[in-house]
C-alpha cells in the first residue's frame, strides 16, 4: 500500500499479559528477521509523513492509505481479536503461554 516497507511501531500497552510475554514476542519477531530500533527512529520514516483522509481517524497508516485506495473488504482494525488469534497462531506469532 506504501510502496515500501516501513518502520513499523509496536504498541504494547502496560498489563499482565504483555508483561508476562514481552520476551517471547520480541523472540518471535527477531528470529522473523525483524530489528527493533527507537521509537525516534521509527518516526523519521517518511511513511509517517503521509496524511489519509480517512475515518476512523487514528487507525494503521497501512489500513489508512488501502482504505483512501478504495481497498475492497477491509475491517476496522480494532475489531475483535478472534480475527487475529488465528492468523497469529499460523504465523507462530502467539507465544505458547497464551491459550
């Protein structure tokens, strides 16, 4: 949708579950090929420089940019996560300890 990959934010929000499985997140992704760098870092991407006029405002730029595209069958992002437990899990993405 970008035309590029950008640097993507991982937002994590402070609880019991991401404590617990912080670690085996960041394993997952790493030995994806995934690197993590700064929130800073991350921002100076110039993907984040693009403004859709889309609503839901505040939603993935990624979602964002398909959706102005006129990208057919896109969900709300923060629908439930049973569309996401799925995908995660095929994607060996879910850590173990979460069932």
């Amino acid at each position: 949708m970008l035309e590029q990959s950008p640097a993507h934010v991982l937002l994590l929000h402070t609880n019991q579950i991401n404590a617990d499985t912080i670690a085996e997140v960041i394993q997952a992704f790493e030995q994806r090929g995934w690197r993590f760098v700064s929130p800073l870092l991350a921002f100076d991407d110039p993907s984040y420089e693009q403004q859709a006029n889309t609503l839901p405002a505040g939603e993935s730029s990624i979602w964002a940019a398909a959706k102005a595209k006129g990208v057919e069958g896109l969900r709300y992002p923060a629908e439930d996560s049973v569309y996401e437990k799925p995908n995660l899990q095929a994607q060996g993405l879910l850590p173990v300890s979460f069932q």
